[in-house]
C-alpha cells in the first residue's frame, strides 16, 4: 500500500498497514483519516509532536490577554521595520 499523507483509508487498509501508516505519520507528519463502511464516523491518525503543536496553538489562541500581547508585539515590530532609517 502506497501511503499518501492527508489521504482518506479504510479500517481494513489500515488493520493491514498500520506499522508502515504509523512510521510514514510520524516521519512525515502527515495525517491518515480513517473511515469504516456503513458508519458516518472517522477518527484521524496524527503524530504525537502534532498533536502537540496543535495543543500548544490551541493554548496560545484561547489565552486572550496572551494574543493581545503578541498581537501588540508583532504591530511595534512590523511599525519599527516599516520606518525610515534615522527617523
């Protein structure tokens, strides 16, 4: 079976590949979702450094006063690299 990442398999594909779905994920970081026939539900196979990124953006987006201060951080660099030199 010829992994694609960000690709759609079956339980039965995946039940076959595992080791090999599991190795390209995690060296790849890509992502694996996982469908089974006569159900409408699916779960996503991702690698734990992933996941982990996405928790830490997910932190950083819900902390309000952490956003408003990156926020302003990136307005006075963006300010300071968009002024003429000497000024």
């Amino acid at each position: 079976m010829s992994v694609r990442y960000f690709e759609t398999y079956d339980c039965g594909q995946v039940g076959r590949s595992l080791e090999k779905l599991h190795e390209d994920v995690v060296r790849f970081k890509g992502r694996i979702e996982i469908t089974r026939n006569g159900c409408d539900d699916c779960c996503i196979l991702i690698s734990k450094a992933e996941l982990d990124s996405l928790e830490q953006a997910l932190a950083i987006l819900s902390d309000t006063d952490g956003v408003k201060q990156m926020s302003g951080q990136i307005a006075q660099l963006a300010a300071s690299i968009a002024a003429p030199a000497g000024v």
